[in-house]
C-alpha cells in the first residue's frame, strides 16, 4: 500500500483593513459591520449540517474571518451564528432567488439585532463577500447552478461540495465565463468528490513519473449508516438509486444498474472488508476525462450492509422493518428501490426522507459514523497501489 501523504490547510495573508464603516440608510438605525480584517466568507446552507460544519471548522481556522451563515431559516440561522461567536452572523438567502443571492454576495443583506431589522450595505458597491462557500444540498435534479451565476456576476470567488454528475458537468460549463469575469470558481470540492479526486490525480500523477501507464482507477467508499451527515445525504443516496451508472471501460463510455456489481473490499484498520456497490458519482467522469484513465469507476457501501438482491442499504430495510406496511413492500419487490420514476421525482424523495430521517438517526447511533475512501489503480507495467483514508466521524 501507499505511503499516506498529509495534507495542511494554509491560511491565506490578511488583507489591509478598512477603515470604512459600513452603514444602514436613513431612517434605519446605523449597525457597523462586524471586523473583517481578512474578509468575510458567505457559507450557502450553513445552517445544514455539512454547512454548518464547514463554517465551525473555517471559524476555527481562521478566528478572524467574518463567517456568514447563509440559510433560509431565520430562527435556525441566527442561534447558529451564535454559537460560532461575535465574528459570524445569519444571512437570510433562498437558492432559488437570483437576486437575493447577488444582494448577499454584495453584501446588502440583513440581520436582526435586538429583535430590530437592520439591512446592511457594503462599504463600496463593488465589495462583495471574499468568497462563497455553496453546500445547499442536494444538488441532483437541480436545473440550474444559480449559486455559481450569482458568483460570477458580482465577482465573487466560488467554491461548492457538489456530489452530483450532471450538475458538475453543468457547472463547468461557465469556464469561460468565470475566466472572462476574473474569478477563480471550484466545484466538486468536498471530501468525495473532492479529497478523493487529489488521491487519485496523485496516484496517476506518481505512477507517470515512474513511467507507468494507468489503466484501471477505481474509488471505493464506505460510510457507517449516513455517517451523521444530516438529511441531505440520505436524500442523495436515494435520488443515486433512480440514475443509471455511467463507467468507463477501456475508452469506452458504459451504462450500469444502479447499486449493482458488489465486490467486498478491505478498508483496512477500523472497518475492515466491506461490501460496496455501483453508484453514479462524478469523479468517474473527471478521471476519465481529465485524468486520462481508460477505466474507470465508483462504488459504495455503508453499515448495515444490503440484503439479496434489493438495491438499498440495510439502513432502511431496518426502517422498513419498524413499519406495519413491511409486508406490501416486500409483496411488491421493495416498491421504492425498483421504482425509478419514484426516485427521480425530487419530492417524492424529500417526503419519503422526512419519514425515515428520525428513524435513520437512530440507525445512526447504532452503526457509528465512520467513512473510508479507497482509491486503487492499476498500470500496464503491473504496478498496483493504492491510497486509503479513514476518520471514525463523517461530520467531522
């Protein structure tokens, strides 16, 4: 196996500090902007629990940064940005509103003080946040990258934890115009995709270096239960269940059942072998696109493991279980999981993931929250290797 490499967060050089103090207009009472000496960060769902996460962990980073917590729940948001400490603040800011994303990303938003409403305007009409942060999930089914638009049309740097095929494709669509407008904009960047891209591209990247041709790429994941992660993902993890498979093998592009193809795979220390299964995940494309890898795909697995045939987690045969209708959905060969079209309907998902999240939760609190990413390539010149992270909690 690979050597593990480390991997340092670098916090960036300060920027001068503004004198300028920013103001209400008449006949709103004046409400100073809080410090920003090294600038402000709008987190986009940072009441959510992946959001929410990254803004404690950037606010511990970097104590100084002016955190915003972006969110369409206001009661949520502002005890939220409490607990992150003087430095943080809610922003009230719905996806869906073009124009209350640019006035955010502007910086005219408002916040509440003393239950009085105070809107807040940027010290110059050009200053926007330092960058935005999109983890408003789930980002399958999603027409539009409105955060991304938003962005790039008030100049602000971009940054998103997309997870989904479709919607990263889509969003780097606007290479050229991200270009033109001087803004640097990353998408698919939380831990996979996104950690497991930098293991891949560095195991590629090595093995050219000892001049060895990759020929097959394959990332494997596991995550106890949903890891803790919240609704988001148990959303995602459904809404994966009602989307053909897209792999690549030797060159050519090939479409697969999801949740198919199990192989039992060694997650070393902690988790040990795990059954993983095929999922459509984006990493798939960009090895193969960007990477150069003729071979490629992406499966997996979480605790309780499947049963038979049926292309779930055992996390909701356990839900199914709890419920009185068990019977019909077995009569019917698990109903939700065989029913693409139920699956691709969005709001079918979100309903049915209002009804078991309670339930998943405690499922849980029994399966632990570890997550385990393995990434394998093989050469031509017969060199495997690998490279594996482990961490006992996915939220964290």
């Amino acid at each position: 196996m690979a050597a593990m490499g480390t991997v340092r967060a670098c916090a960036p050089p300060a920027a001068a500090a503004s004198s300028t103090r920013d103001t209400a207009p008449a006949p709103q009472r004046m409400n100073p902007m809080k410090s920003s000496k090294s600038g402000r960060v709008l987190v986009i769902g940072g009441t959510g629990r992946v959001g929410g996460s990254t803004a404690a962990a950037l606010s511990k980073l970097r104590p100084d940064l002016s955190i915003l917590a972006g969110g369409r729940n206001r009661e949520k948001g502002e005890s939220f940005a409490a607990k992150l400490g003087e430095q943080s603040e809610f922003v009230q800011v719905d996806t869906r509103s073009a124009s209350m994303l640019e006035k955010a990303l502007q910086g005219r938003y408002s916040v509440m003080q003393r239950n009085t409403l105070l809107l807040i305007y940027p010290v110059a009409p050009d200053v926007c946040v330092d960058l935005v942060v999109h983890t408003a999930g789930p980002f399958q089914r999603a027409e539009e990258c409105t955060v991304l638009q938003a962005a790039i049309s008030t100049k602000a740097p971009y940054i998103d934890v997309c997870d989904d095929l479709n919607y990263s494709w889509r969003a780097k669509g606007f290479h050229e115009q991200a270009k033109t407008a001087g803004v640097p904009a990353i998408t698919t960047a939380g831990i996979c995709p996104g950690v497991s891209n930098v293991m891949a591209a560095e195991l590629v990247r090595a093995a050219r270096s000892e001049n060895g041709e990759p020929e097959r790429l394959r990332f494997f994941y596991y995550t106890a239960g949903t890891g803790g992660a919240g609704p988001t993902i148990l959303t995602t993890s459904f809404l994966l269940l009602g989307e053909d498979v897209i792999a690549y093998n030797k060159g050519e592009e090939i479409k697969l059942k999801p949740y198919s193809g199990s192989l039992s795979i060694d997650f070393g220390k902690g988790v040990r072998k795990k059954n993983v299964y095929l999922l459509n995940l984006p990493e798939v494309k960009s090895a193969f696109k960007i990477l150069g890898v003729p071979t490629v795909s992406a499966r997996l697995g979480t605790a309780p493991s499947g049963i038979g045939e049926c292309r779930f987690s055992q996390t909701f045969y356990l839900l199914a279980c709890t419920m009185e209708c068990l019977e019909e959905v077995l009569s019917q060969k698990c109903l939700v999981c065989d029913n693409e079209e139920f699956l691709r309907d969005k709001n079918n998902v979100q309903k049915l993931v209002e009804s078991v999240d309670p339930l998943v939760r405690a499922v849980d609190g029994i399966a632990g929250e570890h997550v385990s990413m393995r990434v394998d390539l093989d050469c031509s010149n017969g060199q495997n290797t690998i490279r594996l992270f482990t961490h006992k909690k996915l939220f964290v």
